[in-house]
C-alpha cells in the first residue's frame, strides 16, 4: 500500500493547491514511517518571498514536528525536481530518500552535478507525466 | 562613510550575536540605497532548522520590508561565502550585489561552480581576516 507512487499522488494533491492559488504548481510530503508528518505547495507569490518552495516550507515543517533538525528515516516526495536551494536545504538537512516526479533540466540540482547527503536515495521518475503535465498546463494558462 | 566595511563591520556584528548564543556565528545584513533594510545571523541551533541561515532569514525580511520578493538595488554583506542553498535562493532573488567576508572553500557555492543572477555583482574579500577569525575562535571553543 505504502508505494512511491501512493506518496506522490499526495504531492501532486498539493502541487493542485498550488495551481488554484496562481503559483508555480509544486507540491511535496515528507514522510516518516509510513506517515506524512509535513505537506506544503510552492507559496512564493502569496508569500512575496522567493524562499517560499515546497520543499522549504516541508524541511522547515517536518523538523518542527521532530524536534530535531536532521530528518533521518524521513523521505521526501516532490512533484519537480529540487533546484540549487533546494537541494542545499535537503543536503544539510541529511534526508533518507528524496523521491522526484518530474525533472527539471534547466533549473534542477542534477544538471549542475550537485550532489545530496551521501547518506540520501534519490528516486526519480514516479508519477513524472503526472507530475509534468500539471506544471505545462499552468504555463499553457499563462500564456 | 557607506563603504562595504562599513556594513561589513554591521554583519560582523550579527555573528557576533551568533556567537553570543552558541550559533555558528555568521552574520548578514541587506542594504538598500545605504539604509539597512534586514539583518540576521545564523540560528539553526535555535530554530532547529537546517534553512535558518543568515541569510535566508534576511532575504525573506528584505522581501518583507519591500513589499515584493525580488531584491533589486539591494546588496547583502555576508561575513562567509554562502553555501549552495543560500546561493540558490539569493539567485533567486536577483539581488543587485553581494558582498563576501571570508571565503569558504569546501562549502561555499564558488568552487561548486554556481553562478548567482546574471545581474548580480560579487565582491569577495572585504575584513576577511576579521569574518574567518570569528569562525575559527568558536570552533576553537569547541574543541
């Protein structure tokens, strides 16, 4: 029952959030045993603050409710890859496993040959049509 | 008299403050048109958050104070060279300028090859010696 894909789909849930709000549709959990202990959408233009990202806000959130700032045995699950501050937040924050919907070529840490915590699994690839085509349809909007 | 080590010495201050609570003590402060507009030091022992960096907390204050989340004809002073997240969200930010005190070889985003905004000025440099010693002093104390 507890797949990849059944995290993700709760990312998305919050990437959707995202899109009835005019932002960028990113959404993200972070789970721990099984249980979602932080959600959270990319927030920027409701918050006016470019450090707004889902995966921000999750890192923020999760530690909060672990009372610890390292989020060991946790796993994050985002609809688009990290991008270079996310992906800083996630290294010092020594994650278990990142899981990734969609890639980000351009803007995403992997092309920049940045790395995460040796200690995290990164995963790519889970619900990535999914994941990508919420992300072209608000841009499609825009246009 | 608004030199860069005149708002250089101001974020030497902050990692003063840092220091005085246990905190890795770096420091920043955000300027606009000569007029301090947001000032931070490093509080991820506090908070319990990995994101608490100097200048992620005051790149969201600036934005704060600004009414609006992009940074132009600001310039921030930051007593060590940023890591990649803190790099990741100052480019996000389009910040007009950035003023570095000491250098951080292993983590800072300059030898990771990461490039801020185009628009964005670097200055490296400025009380160096000053910005190191405080960092090497509390880890002194550590030992």
């Amino acid at each position: 029952m507890f797949t990849d894909e059944y995290f993700m789909k709760m990312a998305l849930n919050e990437a959707e959030s995202a899109f009835e709000k005019d932002e960028v549709p990113i959404g993200c959990v972070v789970v721990s045993n099984n249980r979602v202990i932080a959600r959270s959408h990319n927030l920027t233009e409701t918050l006016n603050d470019v450090t707004a990202h889902a995966e921000m806000q999750a890192i923020t959130s999760a530690a909060n409710f672990l009372g610890g700032k390292y989020l060991i045995n946790c796993a994050l699950y985002v609809t688009l890859e990290p991008c270079v501050m996310c992906s800083g937040a996630l290294s010092w924050s020594q994650i278990s496993k990142v899981v990734i919907g969609a890639r980000d070529e351009q803007r995403g840490f992997i092309n920049k040959n940045l790395k995460l915590h040796p200690k995290t699994e990164i995963v790519t690839g889970i619900m990535e049509n999914e994941c990508s085509f919420i992300i072209k349809e608000f841009f499609k909007s825009k246009r």
